[in-house]
C-alpha cells in the first residue's frame, strides 16, 4: 500500500500547515485542519474520501477547521492522545 501525503500551507502568521494522508484505496484523513476551504478546494482536486480528521493537539491553530470540515463530510474528529 502506498501513500501520499499532501501539505497545505495556511497562510497564517504561525505558518501553520494541513495535511491530508491519502491511502491507495482513495481513502483519506485531514490532520489539523487550519483553513476548512482550502482543504475542502484540495479534496475536491484530488477526488478522494474523507475518513476523518485527526488533531496533534488542542490549539485553535489546529482545529479551526474541524467544524467547517465536518459539517461538510460528515466525517469524525478525533485527537491524539497521550
């Protein structure tokens, strides 16, 4: 199995990024979404399917987008534990 990995820079003053992880299969996780609507623009692009979106921690700079996200793929959140 093969995957791709595909960062997208949030234009933010932290330089934050996005991530989506697409499995060969078409299946795909979003981790720490910043910028609902360019990860929404990239999945549309790359035309694959959401699984869920996965956040390394708490801060607002990596979960603004989660609700935006979810609301459209109807996909979960879930966070890392330590």
């Amino acid at each position: 199995m093969s995957i791709l990995v595909k960062r997208i820079f949030c234009y933010n003053n932290l330089r934050n990024f996005t991530y989506i992880i697409v499995a060969s299969n078409g299946e795909a996780w979003v981790i720490d979404p910043y910028e609902a609507d360019l990860v929404i623009k990239e999945i549309k692009k790359l035309g694959v399917n959401i699984q869920g979106i996965l956040n390394t921690h708490d801060h607002f700079d990596h979960t603004r987008g989660n609700q935006e996200l979810q609301d459209y793929f109807n996909c979960p959140v879930l966070k890392v534990s330590s």
